[in-house]
C-alpha cells in the first residue's frame, strides 16, 4: 500500500496554478474542517479499518482459509483503495483537485503525512493536525471526546456494521473509535514510540526537502515532541532543531502590520506570509518549550543544546534576545556539559561577529556584566574567559580616519589654491565649480545607494558597537579588582568572616593582560594602585599565614604582577617607568613559592616578563635577584631551578658588575653600597646587600642530580668578569620550565637505571632520618619502584628480626629440653 | 655640638621622610660598627653650628673631646638651619637617601650635564622614573648608570608625567654633586 501510494505521491510535479488553488483552501480551512469534521473522520477510519482488520482476522483464520482471504482482501482492497484515495483527496488541504473522476489523483506533496498516519496509532491526532496545523489542539480534543462520548453508545452497531466498510459517517466514528482503542491495546510502547520516531523523521526530511510546502508540519512535529516519553520529547527537540537551523532564513522575519494584512497582495506574496508567520509562530512555540524544559534538570542538557546551537547558528534571527538570556543566565551553571555549551556558544558568538553584525556581542557582554554584579562577583571563571575570544579590531579607526584626514587637506589644498587663481579666473572657475559640483554630488548619491545595498557596516557603526563592547569588559574587570579588593580589606580588618576565594580574579588578570593596550589611560592610575595592593597581598609584607584566610594565592599576586608590567609595557613606550614595587613583591613572593601549591608556569612566566624583558636594573637590585634565584633553586624541583638558573644567568649576562658575586671573596666595603651585609630576609631587594655576598651555590647546583641544570651552573660559574661574553639570545624562563617539567617523565627512567644503586644505599643509611632532599628525589623517581624496593628492604628487616626471634625461641627451647633432661638425670639418679 | 631638639626632630624627620618614605627606619637603626666596642652602636643627629650631622654613636662620644667651638664637623653633614629656622638637606645627605630613596628618577646621558648645573630635569631628559610618584615627593637622581646625582622635589605625578612636553619640569633642582664645585667654600 506504501508502495503505492508513492507512487502516487511522485507524479505531483504540478503546475504552479494548483499550488495556488492549495494555498487558498489552505487559507480557509479551518472553517472548512469544522464543517466537514465528519468526513475527516470517515476518511481516517477507513483506512485504519482495513488495516486492523488485517491484523486481527489472520490471526483468527487457518492457513487453508487464509489464501482465499488474502485474495478477497485483496480485491476488496483495490476497491477500497479508490474509495481511499478518493477520500483522502477530501483531506482540506488539497480540497480542489480531489474530485477527478478517474481515481487519478492530483496530488500535492502532503500527502505523504495520511499514508504514515496510517500506520501510526497517533493517526487521529496526526492527520487532524495536518489538516488544521493553527487550531489544531482544540479540534484534536474535540474529535476524540466526540469519539469518547459515542463509543459507549455505538459500540453494537459498529460491531454489526464494522464489517462492511459503508459510509455512515457515526458509524465511522465508532469503528474508528473502536479500532483505535484495540490497535492502542495491541501496540506496545515500544512500538509506539518507534512510530513516532519513524514520523519524526519522515517529516523531518520532508521538510527540508520542501520548507515552503511543508511547513504545516512543523507545528506536528511540535507536537510529538510534548509526549511523556523523555527520548520521543529529546528526538522530537533535537530534529526540530535540525529543520529550524535549515529552514530559518537569513533575514529577520517582520510580520505584516494590520494595514499591510488589509492590502490587495499577489498570490505570491500571500503564500510568503503565511509560511513566514507559520514559521515564526512554531518557532516561538518551540522555544518557549525550550525555556520551560529548560528549567527541569532531566531535560536541561537537551534543552541547552538546543538553545546553544540555535544561537549560535541563527543569531540574527527573531527572538534572539531570549535566546541569548539563556544562555547567559546558564554561563556559570554548576553543570560542566551546560556551562562548557554555553560558553562556546558565547565564544563563537564572540569569534563569528559578521553573523550578526556584532550587536549580539554588545549584548552579551552586557547582560554577562549585570550577571556579574547580580552575583557579586560570585561565578564560575568560565564565564569571564569567553571575554579572551573578543576581537577588537584597532584598524577600523585608523582606516575611517584618514581619508577623512586626505579630503580635509585637499580641501585646504584647494582653498588656497583657489585664493591664488581667484582675480584672473573667476569665470572659468565658476564654471569649474559647477561641474565639479555636480560631480561630486552623483558620487555621494552613488556611495549613499552603494552602502545601502552592500552587506558591510558602517564603519562608524563597528566602532560604536566595539567602544561599547569594551567600556562593559573593562567595567566587568574593574568591578571584579574592586570587589576583590573590598572582600581582602574586610577580611583583614575581621569584620568579615573568610570569603569564599575570587573565583573570577584569574581570568580577569588574564584578560586585562591580553587587552592592556586598550586600557583608557585615564584609568591606569587606579588600575595600578590597585594591582599593586592586590600585589601586596597581606598586609604589609609582615602579614602572618593566619589572617591569609581572605588574601590571594600567590599564582594570584604574582599574575597581579606580571599584569602591572604588562599593561606598562603596552602603553608607556614614551616613558619609562620603574615599578619599584612590584620588583619588591616578587622578591617576596618567590621565598613564599611553594612548587606543588603554585603554578610553576606563573612564576616562570613572571620571571620573564619583569626580569628578562625589561631593560636596565639597578646593581643593587639585579644582585639581589641573582642571590635570591640562586637560594631558590637549591630548594625546588628540577624545572623551577632550571627557570632560576635560566634567569640568573639572564641577570649576569646584563649586569657586568654583579659578577663580582662570582668572586670567591665576600665583597662588602664600597662595592656593596651602603650595606655592607647581606641579609637574606630583607624584603627590599635595595635593602638587601647581596652584593656583599658569594654565589656559592651555584657550587652545589653544578652537583645537581640533573643534568641540564648542573651544566647550566657550572656554565654560569664560568662567567668571569673579565671574558666579557658575547650577550646571545638564551631560551626564557618558561620554554626552561616547559621543557624540563614536560621531560619529568622521560627522565625519571633515566633516574632509575643511573641512580638506582645510589639510590638504595641512601634509602638504606637514610632510612631513619629522611631529609628534605631524599623524598624529593623519592617523589621525582617512579613512585612504584621506591615503594618496590622500600617494601623489598622492609620485608628483609622483618625476616632478620623474625630470624632473631625464632632462634632465641629455638635456643629457650632447646634450653628448656635440657634442663627437663638434666631434671630427668636427677630424678634417675635420685631414684 | 648638641643633640635636637623636639621640633627640630620632626622638621628633619619630615624632610628625610620626603625622600625615604618607610626606609626612614633603616637610617635610624642602622647599626654601626666603628670604634673598639664589639657590639654595633647606633647612628644619631647632632646639631653644631645649625648644621646637623649623622654621626655614630662612638664617635659623638669622642667628639666630647673637642671644644665646642673649635669643632669644625663631625661624622656626616646631612643638612641646615636657615637663620629663619627652616631646615635644608644639603648635598651630603645624597649617599644616605640614595640607598635609601623611594622616588627615583634616572637621566639621560644628555641630560646630565644641564643637571649637575643646577637646572632642573625637563621631561625630555627623563630616562626612567619610578611609578607611584606623586607631587611634592621627594625624589633622588640618578644617572642611567645608577650614579647618584642629585635630589630635588616632583612637580608632577607619574601619571600627569606621560601627558606632558618634552620641556616641562618633572622635578625641582634642590641640590647636585656639581654644588662640590661650584659652592665649594659653602658647603
């Protein structure tokens, strides 16, 4: 029957003239189908008559019987197969062309939707959808409580007459009734759901065949997709989606106004409105489900996704404000999937400005800024981070700029020019005037028509939207500095009881950092003061680890700083600025390092950015710094002494008098400056005296279990203050610790064959006093290993003392047997 | 040869405080170590002849020795009384505020001589300048060698600093190592 039925459904290649007749009766049908309601009915119930029949007959009949059955069944359902069709030309929405005689049928695309109807048990609802796709709930309630209410009543009748399939339109009512509620019994959940998925997709592809002469179908689709089943309602979102991102046009769809709707329009036009509407309407309805799903936690993901991609693929189109709102509002979800959705979408948002046009982007970045102050601050970094996929694009000015630039000193140009020439040629230049004149104005009405119809902004326009987009950044990090801030300064003071960390003020450096050129310089000032409080960290330098409770990390503090010197960096190429202070708070902050609690890549990073890159150092300062990397990387792993040491010797190369701390005489005297010990606990780097001091460890370090790092020392032992070296670009700090911490596991391999004899003797003699320097070549090497040999050594521990037990209880017994013997021999011989 | 007095104290703390900020508490702590004792004396201020010195601690009491006005000077000038009663820091105060400045400003090469003459330092002549200065600071002057030139008082902030000409003035003269020349019989 399928088979066929395409068959008829592939001729209908019609000329345009029918579709319009379509459309029209399209238009009416609402009225149509309440007058007609019963004939739509009758229409269903046949066909599902002779199917159920089907079904459940064979199953009666024995095989001999069946043959003739079939061939019966087969007859009659030629016969009713032309009554079928003729009937289901009455379907309303080809309403005109059913009518011919012949049984040849005219044919739109729709009908596809009756003949899976058929097979579905959601017939009724389906097929009444299709003929009304506005009303249709309403009608579909009606129809099946008029079914309800006649079921009872009719049911003897339609048993009598169910057979012979006539045409008393009550009786189809029953019997469709009827069959309907034994199909529902027979099919299983299971199967229902399959044919619903099937249905899913059959209008799913034709839709995307065919937008404009399926687009009734949609509103069907929508309709699945509210079943209870939670994989019907996920399919049913997910292909709705698919068609919306196909189908949804480029353009934003502006519904005709009342007086527009009253106007005489082409048939053409008409059809465009009504597939707009629909369109739009459906849209709406869907994602008003979306918002409301969106809100219980076993659909949100599904929901999510689906709002996400619909943003990200029609950003232009209507209602996207909602969308957006959604989105935003989901940005720091506690949910990973939800809030890693949203995020991209907001990247590619971010990254795709030409989709929309870059309001989107404004209007993001703002309703992200009020989330922000809405939570205090409170939020997941995620949600900050999107802000580094913005692009600001600096040419746009520079570009508008000159011409306007050329054309004023043309016009200058001109003027005096035209001052010069005036007395001798005023008439011809009048005449010149003119002409140019007249010129110059068909070029602007030209340019004018030209911007009108190309698809590119204003440049003006851009710029606005890129200055608004961001003062709302800059405003949103401003806001999260000062919040940390106040949450510090409240925490110190007491009054305020632990705040719950600054979630955001990491990627709020970040981004600072990476827009620092765009800083207003107007701001800098208090951007700076409050770095470099921030900086600061607790207190003044004297904060003890206690009242840390509220203070930053110290990754934290010294991103504070790297930020300082980016921002400076970025903007002040004129004047150069010495941020003294930040210099002090490294000095501090790298004592404060903790190799497992801080990220090494920060502090490598700081390294580079304030002590490699800058330029000059004070001798006093730069000696500090040497002295202080040189004590740091005796302490820590193999890539933090590596970044040190690349640092260090960084320092050296630029400072040919702090090679005096590679003398082995402690200098002290003038040469120190006004401080003539060192004190390795001063907290200013000027204060320090190191030069007052020798580098020797860089005697220990060339002992460095490491091989790269005892070279590097060994390398920088060997500077001396006469051979002055050509300077050559070295590797920085950070590529160092990259290499080396990335090498950590290759190398431990290496360890182990070289070391592992070493190794054993020290874990042997060490065993009862483990220092600092054995477990950190215990945590560097394989854990499995150590712990292989460690219980190797225990176990023999424990047999040698289990030995010694042993053979002190085999002496007290053997002792014992001899005692009772020499008892035994007294006795006998008392005996 | 006498130590300050109250007011006297706070004007020169105030000046030196100018300059040096917190670090004030390293010049007064500092420990010294001349004479035969084996623990570190202090450094104190004495006053003679409206000039005021820091001087160590031993020395002052060796000083006790000489008649008063026979006593030319003492450990390091550091600055003076006016006949008003204003106190001046002098150009021998430069070593103790350099090690111990706050505010810094470095010179160009080119710029070095016009300062050593007593000029002031134009924006143009700036090298390098610390951040955070703000007007009325006390600031020190180095060359970009770090030599200690001179020291003088900020006229603008860092920040108003990037906005000005090249031949504005970023710090008013106050004194030079040039002065050891040129008002050799003054000082």
């Amino acid at each position: 029957m399928g088979r066929k039925k395409q068959k008829v459904v592939l001729p209908p290649d019609l000329p345009p003239d029918v579709a319009e007749d379509d459309v029209e009766v399209s238009d009416e049908d609402l009225a149509f189908v309440k007058e007609n309601i019963e004939h739509v009915g009758f229409l269903n119930t046949l066909d599902t008559q002779s199917i159920t029949r089907h079904v459940t007959r064979v199953a009666d009949v024995k095989e001999d019987a069946l043959e003739s059955l079939y061939e019966q069944r087969l007859r009659k359902k030629t016969l009713l197969k032309e009554k079928d069709e003729n009937l289901l030309e009455v379907d309303p929405v080809d309403a005109l062309p059913v009518k011919t005689p012949d049984g040849k049928i005219v044919f739109r695309t729709v009908p596809k939707v009756p003949k899976v109807a058929v097979d579905t048990a959601t017939e009724g609802e389906a097929t009444s959808d299709n003929e009304d796709n506005v009303a249709d709930k309403s009608l579909v309630r009606l129809s099946k409580a008029e079914k309800r209410a006649k079921f009872k009543k009719l049911r003897k009748e339609a048993k009598k007459q169910g057979k012979e399939v006539t045409e008393i339109e009550e009786v189809n009512e029953t019997s469709q009734a009827d069959v309907l509620e034994e199909v529902k019994k027979d099919l299983t959940a299971e199967e229902a759901s399959e044919s619903k998925k099937y249905r899913l997709a059959e209008i799913g592809t034709a839709l995307l065949t065919d937008p404009e002469a399926n687009i009734k179908s949609l509103s069907e689709m929508l309709q699945i997709s509210k079943s209870e089943d939670h994989a019907i309602v996920t399919l049913g979102l997910k292909s709705l989606l698919a068609v919306f991102k196909d189908i949804i046009p480029g353009y934003r769809i502006r519904l005709p106004t009342e007086k527009e709707q009253a106007m005489v329009v082409s048939k053409a036009v008409k059809k465009m409105r009504f597939y707009e509407s629909t369109l739009l309407s459906v849209y709406k309805a869907y994602l008003l489900k979306l918002f409301y799903l969106e809100g219980k936690p076993a659909f949100q993901r599904v929901a999510i996704r689906c709002i996400c991609s619909l943003l990200e693929a029609v950003p232009h189109f209507n209602f996207r404000e909602r969308l957006l709102a959604v989105v935003v509002k989901n940005i720091s979800s506690a949910d990973d999937v939800v809030r890693k959705l949203c995020c991209a979408t907001i990247k590619s948002l971010f990254m795709n400005e030409g989709k929309h046009g870059g309001e989107v982007t404004v209007e993001a970045v703002r309703s992200i800024a009020a989330l922000v102050k809405a939570h205090d601050c409170q939020l997941h970094p995620d949600s900050i981070e999107v802000f580094m996929s913005l692009l600001f694009d600096e040419d746009l000015g520079r570009a508008q700029r000159a011409p306007v630039d050329k054309r004023s000193r043309s016009k200058k140009f001109k003027k005096r020019k035209n001052q010069e020439e005036q007395p001798n040629q005023l008439l011809n230049n009048d005449k010149k005037k003119a002409r140019k004149e007249m010129i110059s104005q068909t070029q602007e009405e030209v340019d004018a028509e030209y911007k009108a119809a190309s698809f590119a902004q204003d440049i003006a326009e851009r710029r606005r939207m890129q200055t608004e987009t961001l003062s709302a950044v800059f405003e949103i990090y401003f806001r999260i500095l000062k919040h940390t801030f106040q949450t510090r300064t409240d925490a110190t003071s007491g009054s305020y009881v632990s705040s719950g960390g600054h979630p955001l003020l990491v990627s709020c450096l970040n981004g600072i950092g990476k827009f620092s050129h765009l800083v207003d310089l107007d701001f800098m000032a208090d951007l700076m003061s409050y770095l470099r409080k921030l900086a600061r960290g607790s207190g003044d330098g004297n904060g003890s680890p206690e009242d840390c409770s509220g203070c930053l990390t110290v990754s934290e503090r010294l991103q504070c700083c790297i930020v300082a010197f980016k921002v400076m960096k970025s903007n002040l190429d004129a004047l150069n600025i010495d941020l003294q202070d930040f210099f002090a708070q490294l000095y501090q902050l790298i004592l404060e390092y903790r190799p497992g609690r801080d990220k090494g890549e920060v502090l490598a990073e700081a390294l580079k950015v304030m002590l490699c890159d800058d330029r000059q150092h004070d001798m006093q300062r730069a000696a500090a710094f040497i002295k202080r990397l040189a004590t740091f990387s005796l302490c820590f792993g193999a890539a933090e002494s590596m970044a040190a040491l690349v640092t260090l010797k960084h320092l050296l190369q630029k400072n040919v008098k702090c090679r005096n701390l590679l003398e082995n005489d402690a200098g002290g005297g003038s040469v120190s400056g006004p401080v003539a010990n060192y004190h390795p606990y001063s907290s200013d780097p000027n204060l320090s005296g190191a030069l007052a001091s020798v580098l020797w460890e860089l005697n220990l370090l060339s002992k460095h279990y490491h091989p790269s790092v005892s070279t590097i020392a060994l390398n920088i032992a060997n500077l001396t203050n006469t051979t002055n070296q050509v300077y050559h670009a070295n590797v920085s700090p950070q590529q160092a610790f990259a290499e080396l911490s990335l090498e950590k596991e290759s190398f431990n391999a290496n360890i182990d064959i070289n070391k592992s004899g070493n190794k054993r003797k020290r874990v042997n003699v060490q065993q009862a006093v483990p220092t600092v320097d054995d477990a950190e070549i215990a945590s560097r090497t394989d854990e499995v290993e150590v712990r292989k040999k460690l219980s190797e050594h225990f176990f023999l521990l424990r047999d040698i003392s289990e030995n010694g037990r042993l053979k002190s209880e085999l002496d007290r017994t053997t002792k014992s047997l001899q005692l009772y013997q020499q008892y035994k021999k007294q006795k006998k011989k008392q005996r | 040869m006498r130590p300050l007095d109250e007011k006297e104290t706070t004007q020169v703390f105030e000046k030196l405080f100018n300059f040096t900020g917190n670090n004030l508490k390293n010049i007064v702590e500092a420990p010294s170590h001349e004479g035969p004792e084996s623990n570190p004396g202090r450094y104190c201020f004495r006053l003679n002849k409206n000039r005021v010195y820091y001087v160590s601690e031993s020395l002052v009491k060796r000083a006790t020795n000489v008649k008063r006005d026979k006593l030319v000077s003492l450990g390091t000038q550091i600055g003076k009384f006016t006949k008003g009663g204003a106190f001046h820091l002098t150009i021998q105060s430069l070593n103790l505020l350099a090690a111990n400045a706050k505010h810094k400003v470095w010179l160009k090469p080119t710029a070095e001589m016009s300062f050593m003459y007593g000029n002031h330092v134009l924006k143009g002549g700036l090298g390098r300048i610390t951040e955070n200065i703000n007007t009325n600071d006390g600031v020190v002057v180095f060359s970009m060698s770090d030599m200690p030139l001179g020291f003088g008082v900020a006229v603008k902030s860092t920040q108003d600093c990037r906005k000005m000409d090249p031949n504005g003035i970023v710090v008013i003269h106050r004194a030079d190592i040039g002065e050891y020349l040129r008002m050799e019989d003054e000082l």
